[in-house]
C-alpha cells in the first residue's frame, strides 16, 4: 500500500467519527428509555414531540423564553398528522502523521486536515391512525448519495408498551452509542451505517425493557436461502441507571457450504447526578465450513466504558476507552482507542464538540494508530 493510500484510509476511517444519532448518557442521565424523545423506540433517528422540547428547553445555555423575546418552543409537527426533524453535521478533522518501524522498514501514514459532511438526514412521519400507526422515514441524503436508512411501518400503543414495525431497520442490539467507530459498534455490525429488511416486535412493561428482530441477515439486501437473522436485546431499568443483554444469530448457509455468526454480550449504565457510566461487552463467534473442507471458528472481542460528566447546563465532557481484539487466538493483535470530548449546546437546535481521540494499534497497521482532533457542528429539529 502507498503512502498516499495510507493517508486516504485513514482519513475514510476518522471522517465517520462521532456521527451522533442517539445519546444513550442523557437517557440513562434522566431515567428515561430511548422511546421516551425518538420515534423509534430502539432510539436513534426523528424525535418526536417529548424529544424535541427536551433538547430546546434542557440541553442548551440559552433556551427559549429565558430573556425577553419570550420565544415559544419550536415544534415539529406539520400539522396533526405530519411532522419532520433533520440532522446535519458539519466536520473539520485534523489526522497526525505516523511513522513507526516494524521488521527494519519505516511505515508512515501521512496526516492531513479536511472539512466534510459525514451526516445529512431528514426525517418524516405520517401518522396513519393516530396513536396507533404511522408511516416512518429516515432519509440520508449525504454524503455518499440519497438512501433510506430506515424505512418502515410502525404499530404502536400496543398493550405493556408494546409495538411492532416492519420494513428496513436498525436492528435492535447493544446500548446503541452515538458513536459508530466506537469498537462495539464497528466489530458487531450494529451501528446507523448497517440496516437490514425485517420485522421487530418489543414491549415495555413496567422497569423492563425486550425487543427481538427477524430480518434478512443481507445488511439490507434480499437473502439468496432460507434462513434468517435474529437480534434481541432485553434489561430493566431504574433511576439509577439500566442493566441488560444482546444477543444475534445470523445464519448464512448456502449449498456452498456452512456460514454462522454469532454476537453476544452485556451493557449496564448507572447515573450519579452529574456523572454518568456507560459499558458493553460483546463475543463475536464466526463458524465456517466450506462443501467439503474443514470447520474453522474464530472469537473476536469488543468493549466499551465511558464516563459523562455534565459541568453546567449546556456544557459536558465525556471520555470513552475502547478495546478490540479481532482474534482471541492470536496474541498481541489488539487496538485500543480513547476519545476526549467537550461539548456544549450554545442554543437550541445546534451542539459543538471538540474530540481528541488517541489510538493504538499492532505496529504494522500503521493507518490505526495516528490520533485525530474533529470540530463538529451538529444541528438538529
């Protein structure tokens, strides 16, 4: 590989950084569960009513009607059966340059700096029924081109909080961190850049939560057999924080030969006024046997723990630690990543971070271990 190819892997792998979709913190923070501010009860995407007046009248420094304009809060409702919301995230990123020695050769990966928009969504839902079913839409017009990221029908208002919806989704798996390069999102697969065609049903009863998924196991794509993928995610919840479990098998046998992925792990939150934690492990088991050959298995682990701390309203640091080892079986072939944030929701509808993240990698993968500094302004309906 070139140095400038190096430099442009890098660069793709740093761009996609902290493009925030859901903040589990400020759920856990509040006691609340996702269904509580996002149309999709998983979380992540449009917010619906309680959402939106959440992050106009809690999150910024200056909020509405607090000095003499007496501003009212803005909704998103079109009308009693139309309402949008959108996010656009606007990105300087600042890649340092490495160089390191691995078996006598010099390996460097060129830095470099560059303004990019890894995120522009808008989001649309038609109430059909009202209380009781809607059409749901999440567009992502950029920066790759127009695609649906979640397209779906969604019953709701079922009994024990239950719901159900159908169409492409984000299935349902993990504490589902804003972060999509953080490792438990990357090496699982569940993250908002992967979706997939299928159904989902949960329920809410009372402090506990469960949610189960049957989708294609294609990221999206028909299937070409008949087995299929299934994701469940279940927990309870109290003020003090959330405890609960992720399971997914995916089954992607042909005539070929056999193919079987398996993800599992634990997440739990806990909240101490100001200060909050948040951690997930998970197993990844892969099982192959192609026609005729020989059964192979490998183990992939990844964790995550970070710590939120609010300073003032509007203004909070996080820090996040993450650790991936692709193969169990394989000594020292581990990364590590730790991001440092400061963020503050100046006024409504926008937030600014600044993020440092540091990174450690095997030496020979020289493109995993340059740390970058990313400005993102985030607005948000």
């Amino acid at each position: 590989m070139t140095d400038g190819s190096l430099a442009r892997a890098a660069l793709s792998l740093t761009l996609l950084a902290l493009t925030a979709n859901a903040e589990p913190h400020l759920a856990v923070r509040e006691g609340f569960l996702c269904s509580q501010c996002h149309v999709n009860r998983a979380g992540g995407g449009k917010r619906n009513a309680f959402g939106a007046n959440y992050s106009q009248t809690a999150l910024p420094l200056w909020r509405p009607g607090s000095d003499t304009t007496r501003l009212g809060v803005v909704s998103p409702n079109l009308g009693e059966y139309v309402s949008v919301g959108a996010d656009v995230r606007v990105q300087h990123v600042t890649v340092e340059t490495v160089r390191t020695q691995f078996e006598g050769e010099w390996l460097v990966a060129p830095g470099g700096n560059t303004l990019r928009v890894p995120q522009a969504n808008l989001y649309g839902e038609l109430t059909v029924v009202k209380d009781h079913l809607a059409l749901y839409l999440d567009e992502k017009l950029g920066p790759e081109g127009a695609s649906a990221r979640e397209a779906m029908i969604l019953l709701y208002g079922l009994p024990y909080g239950g719901y159900a919806k159908a169409g492409r989704i984000l299935l349902p798996y993990g504490l589902r961190l804003a972060d999509d390069e953080a490792f438990v999102r990357q090496a699982t697969g569940f993250n908002f850049g992967n979706q997939d065609l299928g159904v989902e049903v949960g329920a809410e009863p009372g402090p506990a939560f469960i949610t189960a998924a049957l989708s294609n196991g294609t990221l999206g794509g028909t299937d070409d057999n008949e087995r299929k993928q299934l994701t469940a995610s279940a927990g309870v919840k109290a003020r003090w924080g959330r405890v609960g479990a992720s399971y997914s098998w995916n089954d992607g046998t042909t005539p070929a030969g056999l193919s079987v992925r398996q993800v599992g792990g634990g997440f739990a939150a806990a909240n101490f006024g100001r200060l909050t934690l948040l951690s997930e492990v998970d197993l990844i088991v892969d099982t192959a046997r192609p026609k005729g050959g020989e059964r192979t298995q490998s183990f992939e682990l990844a964790a995550h723990a970070e710590a939120d701390l609010l300073i003032t309203r509007g203004v909070g640091v996080r820090a996040a630690f993450g650790y991936h080892d692709a193969n169990l079986k394989v000594a020292q072939d581990h990364r590590t990543r730790l991001a440092l944030t400061v963020e503050v929701f100046p006024i409504p509808f926008l937030r600014v971070t600044a993020t440092y993240v540091m990174r450690d990698d095997i030496p020979q993968r020289v493109q995993g271990r340059g740390d970058f500094f990313v400005v993102q302004l985030h607005g948000f309906l």
